[in-house]
C-alpha cells in the first residue's frame, strides 16, 4: 500500500504555551512541523518534547517581525519538504494592562508589528508557497481571541490588534477561494500558559471587581487545532471558540 504523503505544517510561536501544544498535537497526528519562534534552545525543548511521535518537529528560529526572517522560514521549509499544507499563525504578545493614555508609541507599535504584521508576513509567504504548489492549496489557521469579540479592560492595544486578526482572517478566506486555500480563526479563551498565570490571583473585570478565573488544559486548544487542520480543503471553520467552560465571558459570567 503507497503511504500517503507527508502533511507539512509551519507552527508560529512554537517555543511555548499555544504554539508548543499545538505543534506537538499535529506531530501526534503524523504532521511534519517547522517549530518557529525566536528563541532556538525553546524550539529544541519542544522538539525533545516530541521525539517519537507520528511526526516530526523541526526547529526553524525566525522573527515574524522581520520580513527577511520571515520569507527564509517559508523558503526553507518549501525546499526541505517539497510544500507547505498548514500555517499556524500563532506568535503574539501582550501589554501591561493600562487606560489608552497610558500606552506608549513604542509599545503600541511593538504589538502591532507581532500580532499583526507578523501574522500578515507568514500568511503572505504561506500564500505564495501554496498556490504554487502541486497539488495547489493549503489551510491556515489564525489564533484570534477572546479579545477579538470581547476586550478586557485597559487592553487597546491587544484588543485592537486580534480585532484586525479577524479581517485578516476573512481577507485571507475570500482571496484564497481561487486557489484552494482555507483560512479560519481559533479565539481561545483562558488556557492555562505561563501568560494565563495571574489568572490564578485575580484579574480586573468589566465591573472593576478583581476576580479569579478558570483555566483550561493547553492540551485542548492542540486538539482543536488538528481538527481544523484535519478538514479536507473544501470545508472550513470560519471562527471556532475554544475557552475554559466557567470562564467569565458568556453572559454575566
């Protein structure tokens, strides 16, 4: 019986938290990762995380806010495997909660250019690559937020950044029809990271209470991201919400 060909995925913000869980579940269910992130002894840790798995886990370090950084993760990767199936846009970063007055230019700037610029950066070399290649198409996968619907208080920067995800995502989606390319978007809420940590000693709600929040197993955003990976490319999920279940967000919380 021919083996079926190799799925490659390219998996941003792999070192840790999201990116880490979500590149050792598509390793889990035979996919051949390119681990990108900027720190090289993370990527290393996680691929040792992930030695005898189905797949592979290779770690490719990269700067999604660079632009050559970027174009040498996606031609590379192209080269070594042939074509790139899956890019998971998932690097990011956050602030400081603070009033709008309070934000600098330079931290603004800072998170625009991860969360969004960088994000832009891999879905126009994921692009490229994909329809090209033989067969044509490919999925990508954006981690939205909780904050793409919904902003904590004192959150503008990264609030107004996942909003722009969304557009994004959608842009993505519509100009990739012609091509087979898929696009969807993952907001996740409250999984248990290290950035999710002071959850555990109370955060600022809506209300200006401060209240604990509960947190979900990383492990299942993983297995949410396979799902949608897995769907052939003429099906998609547009948006899928993924969140601690008693997390105050539905309703009153």
């Amino acid at each position: 019986m021919e083996e079926p060909a190799p799925r490659i995925a390219v998996v941003t913000g792999a070192g840790s938290g999201i990116g880490a869980a979500a590149a050792l579940a598509l390793a889990g269910d035979g996919w051949q990762v390119a681990l990108a992130g900027r720190r090289r002894e993370a990527l290393e840790a996680v691929a040792a995380r992930g030695a005898g798995l189905a797949g592979g886990l290779d770690p490719v370090p990269t700067d999604v806010t660079d632009e050559a950084s970027v174009t040498a993760l996606f031609t590379r990767t192209a080269a070594r495997y042939g074509r790139v199936d899956l890019l998971f846009n998932n690097a990011g970063m956050s602030l400081q909660a603070g009033d709008p007055d309070e934000i600098s230019l330079a931290d603004w700037n800072a998170i625009v250019a991860v969360n969004l610029t960088g994000a832009f950066l891999c879905t126009r070399e994921a692009f490229r690559v994909m329809r090209r290649q033989d067969p044509r198409g490919g999925r990508i996968i954006n981690n939205g937020s909780i904050s793409a619907h919904a902003p904590r208080p004192g959150s503008i920067g990264y609030t107004a950044s996942k909003h722009a995800i969304t557009g994004l995502t959608k842009s993505t989606a519509l100009d990739g029809r012609p091509y087979d390319i898929a696009c969807g978007q993952i907001d996740i809420g409250n999984a248990a990271t290290d950035m999710t940590t002071r959850m555990a000693h109370g955060l600022q709600q809506a209300d200006g209470s401060i209240r604990t929040e509960p947190r979900m197993d990383v492990t299942d955003v993983g297995r949410a991201v396979v799902f949608m990976a897995g769907l052939p490319l003429d099906s998609n999920v547009a948006t899928m919400t993924v969140m601690a279940t008693k997390m105050p967000y539905i309703g009153r919380g």
